[in-house]
C-alpha cells in the first residue's frame, strides 16, 4: 500500500531565487546590497516573513 501523498506529490521544478540580502561575517548578520541591516528593512519582512542564515550554527557551538 502506498501513502495518499506519494500517489498526487509532484516534484517542485528549480526555482530561481535572488535574495536580495548577504550575509556579512564580520558583522555576523544579513545586510542588503546597500549595507543596511536586512532585519530593518520592513518592506522586505512584509514580503519575505523573516530573514534567515546559517549564521548561528556556524558561529556557535551551543545552538
């Protein structure tokens, strides 16, 4: 017997993405192309919901 979701799940193509911020390691956060913090820019949460990195995990040994 196989799953419902397996029978009607179909493979999501290859989205192209521009993330319109960075993450700056010196700073150890996401900025925009201009410098300004990514976090500040509430246009950019409204549209994106949050600004995320790997910036934690990579940084600190307690996450």
């Amino acid at each position: 017997m196989q799953p419902f979701a397996l029978e009607y799940a179909r493979p999501v193509g290859d989205l192209e993405v521009a993330t319109p911020y960075v993450y700056d390691s010196g700073r150890q956060l996401n900025v925009l192309l201009d410098g300004r913090v990514a976090a500040g820019d509430h246009a950019l949460l409204r549209e994106l919901g949050t600004t995320t990195s790997t910036a934690g995990s990579k940084t600190h040994f307690d996450d």
